[in-house]
C-alpha cells in the first residue's frame, strides 16, 4: 500500500509540473495579447464565459462548477498581467456581494467595498473603478428595488452577471443557542431564514441591519448576539457557526450584475436587458411584449417599478430580460419595432449568461 501511495503522489508531483508549465505558457500568450491591444479593456466576459463554458463541459471528475473555480482563477492571474482591475462591490468586508465579486473576477483583482448600492454606481461611474458589482434579484426575496432604480439613470452598461448560491449561517462569540439573545442580519437575510428562526429562536429579538457582514461585526463586539451571514463573514469575525445553512428555501440564489462601460460581443449564451415604459391605456403592455413573441425572442423575465423620476402619477417602468444579444438579427429586429411603438426605451446590456 505505502509503495502504490508513494508511486501515485510522484504521478501527481509530475502533472502538477505539467501544470504549472501549462500555466506559465498561457501567462506568457496572454501578455502578448495584452501588448497587442495596446490599452484595450482585458476584461472581455463573452472571451472568459467562452472558456468556462467549454472547460466546464469537460469535467467528469472535479465537476463543472469546480472546473470553473480553477480556470476563474487562472484566467484572473492572466489578466491581471494584462491590466489591474478594480472592482466596487456592497460592502463591508465579508458579504455574499465580496463572494460575487471573488467568484466572478478571481482574486487577482482589487475589490474595494462602500457602505451602499448608491455609492457602488457612483464609484464606478466617476472612473474610481472599472466595474462595479450589485445585487439585483434573490431567488426567495424578489428584486432588490434600488438596483432597479439605479440601472435607469445610470450610463454603466450590464457587463455580465453572476448566481452565488447563498448560503445562511447563524454565527456568534456563544457557543450555543441557548445564549443567543438577539440576531442581527440584513433584511432580506432575516427573511430568508424565517421559518427555521420561527422554529428554534421564535422569543429572539430580530434587528435589521445594512449589511450581513454589519451583522457580523456587531456579533462579534457584543455578548449574547448572532449574525446570520455567509460563512466568509464568520471567518473574518472569528465567529462559531451555532447552525449552519438555516435558509428555508435550500437553492436561495441572488443574482448580481456587473456594471461598467465594456459593451461585450455575443458569447453564444446571451442575456439582453432592457427597461421601457407604456402608455397609460388597455392593452399598451400586451402591444409591447408583442414584437418579442412575432420575431421568436424569448422573454426570461418581467418587472416592474414606478417610475420615480417620471413626472405622471401611477405611471410604471417594465424591466425585462430576453435571450440573445443586441445584435442577433432576431433580437435586433423586435428590438427596433420596440423602439418606435415605446414612450421610453432604454437598452440596459447585453451579456452572458452566469456559468456556474
């Protein structure tokens, strides 16, 4: 036995030089491709969804999603010679927003967290960064109104998004249940977790706070209080995880977009999305949607808000997802007969879909 271990860790330390070998060749091409662009964005989301696309399908062994991991990591290396990548993201420290933007660029990047989805745009749209990352919709809770709200306004485009499976922990300094006098946690973390609470903690006071990584912090400073927050802000607080993945719903995803000023080519998996209004009249939502339906474009989602900064009272923006990209003759041509029918219409991004 100790020969067969012995003779199958030197097969290992020989792939593994393969491997870093490999590595160092695909830097070396990717510096080149830096060069040749001389001062073009390196951060190309229709390039890198391509890659983990293919590698992903490949993998019988490790599995797509942790096929993934490893090449997201590796592609962040390789462009990272390229150009240093900044990202804006809902912080603090330790937040499921921190996780998408980890999962999503890798760790060759510089992630600078601020205290709101307000000061995420604005970051990124003064140029303090290049992209910015924001949650947008949870698979339990809906949408988050204010990145909505945002998106109208704003000249960033939809670059790419992202799908964190989100798992809830209820973390503190106590070592049981029983001593957990309060919970803090973000709003919609406290409803995700809803019934298993009612269940094991119904007398505990709840107190909503800005940020699960907020939580965090104040469990840690405070004796006799939890956080419910992701498993990072646990290790970042030195935290006891008292229970763990608590959330009702067990596939509980949020949706992130990333947002910037790249405007990416068709993948091959594509998501556009839009936002648009209607007049004030029977039918008017139904004689939009039409043209999607005539030119075969399939809708994946509809939502939608008052129009904040419209001056008619009652009157509703819909934001809506369809699949391809801009430019796909299908999309494009439903998207011109919107144009001409909509008071207001506005092309919020096209972008690959999230690979897991």
């Amino acid at each position: 036995m100790a020969d067969d271990l012995e003779k199958i860790r030197r097969e290992i330390d020989r792939i593994d030089d393969e491997l870093a070998a490999l590595v160092e060749k695909r830097a070396a091409h990717a510096k080149k491709i830096g060069d040749l662009k001389a001062g073009a964005p390196a951060y190309r989301p229709e390039r890198e969804s391509q890659i983990l696309q293919r590698v992903s399908r490949s993998s019988a062994v490790l599995g797509p999603e942790r096929m993934s991991a490893v090449f997201r990591e590796i592609i962040s290396a390789c462009r990272g010679l390229e150009q240093a990548i900044r990202v804006a993201y809902l912080g603090p420290q330790g937040t499921f927003s921190e996780q998408a933007v980890r999962k999503h660029f890798g760790h060759t990047v510089e992630a600078f967290p601020v205290p709101s989805v307000d000061e995420a745009f604005r970051r990124c749209e003064s140029g303090g960064t290049q992209f910015t990352v924001v949650p947008q919709e949870n698979s339990t809770e809906g949408v988050i109104g204010r990145t909505l709200d945002l998106l109208v306004a704003t000249p960033l485009r939809i670059c790419a998004e992202i799908e964190l499976r989100v798992q809830q922990n209820l973390l503190s300094r106590a070592d049981s249940l029983r001593a957990v006098r309060k919970i803090y946690s973000h709003s919609q973390s406290l409803a995700q977790c809803n019934g298993w609470l009612a269940q094991n903690l119904p007398a505990v006071e709840r107190v909503p706070v800005a940020s699960n990584a907020e939580a965090a912090q104040r469990a840690a400073d405070e004796e006799g209080a939890a956080a419910i927050a992701g498993e990072a802000a646990g290790e970042r607080y030195r935290l006891n995880a008292l229970a763990r993945s608590i959330e009702d719903d067990p596939n509980n995803t949020t949706r992130f977009l990333v947002l910037g000023n790249v405007d990416p080519g068709p993948s091959g998996r594509d998501r556009t999305s839009i936002v648009m209004s209607a007049e004030n009249k029977p039918g008017a939502v139904h004689a939009l949607l039409t043209p999607l339906a005539e030119h075969g474009v399939s809708m994946t989602r509809i939502e939608s808000r008052p129009a904040r900064a419209r001056s008619a009272l009652w009157e509703y923006l819909f934001f809506i997802d369809v699949e391809g990209h801009q430019t796909d003759e299908h999309v494009a041509a439903a998207l011109a007969v919107l144009r001409s029918k909509a008071p207001y219409l506005k092309i919020l991004g096209s972008y690959p879909v999230a690979v897991a």
